[in-house]
C-alpha cells in the first residue's frame, strides 16, 4: 500500500508540477532570472517534501505550490506596468565589453573572468575583443554579444534621415540597450535627456512613422547605432 501511494504522489507531483511550468508560461523555461530560479527551486523543494513526509497530507504541498504560482503571475503582470518593478525583481544587463574596450569594474562587479569572456567570444567566431562593439551581460547571465560593423552602418542610417531627426550616437549611454523611449505609451523622460533630445523631437520622430500620439506607440527605442525602432499599439 505505502508503495502505491508513493508511486501515486509521484505521479501527482510530475502533473502538477508540470502544469505550474506552463501556467508560469514559456518564459520560464526559455529565460530563468533570479526571481525565476527562486521561484523554480522552491516549489521543486515542496515537491520533495511532499514525496519524503508519506504522512503528511497533499495539501501541504499543493497550497504552497499554488502560492508561488499566484506570486509569480501577479509580480510577472505588474513587471509588464511597470518597468521600475521590472528592473527591482529582474536587475539591469551589464556591459561587459563597449566599443572594443573592456569594463573591468563591471566584470569585477559580476564576478565575470576574462577566460568565460575570451570562451563565448569564440564561440561567436571572434578571435579579439577588439572585434567586438558590446558584450552584453544579460539578466538571465546569457551574454549578448554584438560585433563591429565593418561597413559602418550607422553613417548610411543617418545620412538617409532630415538633418532636424538625425541623432548624435556618442550622446547615447551604453547601460542598458537598448534605450527604451517610450514604453506602453508612457515617454521615458530621463533616457530622452541622456540622448539630449526633447518630446518635441520625439514627436516627430513618431510623425515620420505616420503615428499620431505617444500613448498609440507601444514600444519606441534607440540602438547604440542611433537607429530607432519604434512598434505601434495599432498595426
């Protein structure tokens, strides 16, 4: 009997644990960040106690797992309002290489060595760190790595744009890229200052796309290259 019911329980936690993941959706099993992880090694744990404790009831077990889920999606859904909730539970990525130059406080900060560096680069086919224009240390600790543009296609970017829209690039800060402008309709006031540039000029920028107001623009930001990509909320 107690067999039984261990192979039962078994059962049960695979299914449950299963459907946790997917209610938690891909996210979680694409990208793990700190929060994630916690969330993951916690409700394996219940699992396990779950198995070992044969007396003690399932729902000592399934409560606290369902807690965790409704923890999750809640901090997941605000984490889409807000970016400062976002950033809280998630952290910033980290530059680790810009321009072809390293950032050893960072790396010393992130405890990243110059050999798991030189490693992914290879991997990249890239033989020098002068090759690379920015190595990007991801919250999910994937290092994003972006080579040089040997044909230098910023240049052609901007000399194809209205010299009154054109960005100067050395004007853009490299700590986070890339730089949002306007999120959920909401504009990013402080990353506009970084870049020297007004909500007037923002505005036009929205115009030239044929878009009207900052609130009917989802998504609007600025690459290291001064490039922006800018995704409306009604296609």
């Amino acid at each position: 009997m107690h067999f039984l019911t261990l192979i039962f329980r078994t059962i049960l936690m695979y299914f449950v644990i299963y459907l946790t993941m997917r209610v938690m959706g891909k996210r979680e099993i694409g990208k793990l960040s700190i929060f994630d992880l916690v969330i993951s090694i916690m409700i394996a744990e219940i699992a396990v106690f779950v198995l070992e404790d044969m007396k003690r009831p399932l729902y000592d077990g399934l409560i606290p797992m369902l807690t965790l889920v409704l923890v999750q999606i809640l901090i997941a859904y605000m984490s889409l309002k807000s970016r400062e909730i976002r950033l809280l539970f998630e952290g910033k990525p980290s530059i680790l290489v810009s321009r072809g130059r390293l950032n050893r406080s960072e790396m010393r900060r992130q405890r990243y060595n110059l050999d798991d560096l030189m490693m992914q680069l290879r991997t990249k086919n890239l033989d020098s760190v002068a090759d690379v224009e920015f190595a990007i240390l991801e919250t999910s600790g994937q290092l994003t790595i972006i080579p040089k543009d040997p044909q230098n296609r910023q240049q052609e970017y901007q000399s194809s744009q209205p010299e009154h829209l054109r960005i100067d690039s050395s004007k853009i800060k490299y700590e986070s890229l890339p730089l949002p402008l306007i999120m959920d309709g909401k504009v990013q006031d402080a990353n506009l200052q970084q870049i020297k540039k007004t909500r007037f000029w923002l505005k036009n920028q929205i115009h030239a796309q044929g878009i009207k107001d900052f609130k009917d623009v989802f998504l609007c930001s600025i690459d290291h290259k001064g490039k922006l990509y800018i995704d409306s909320k009604h296609p």
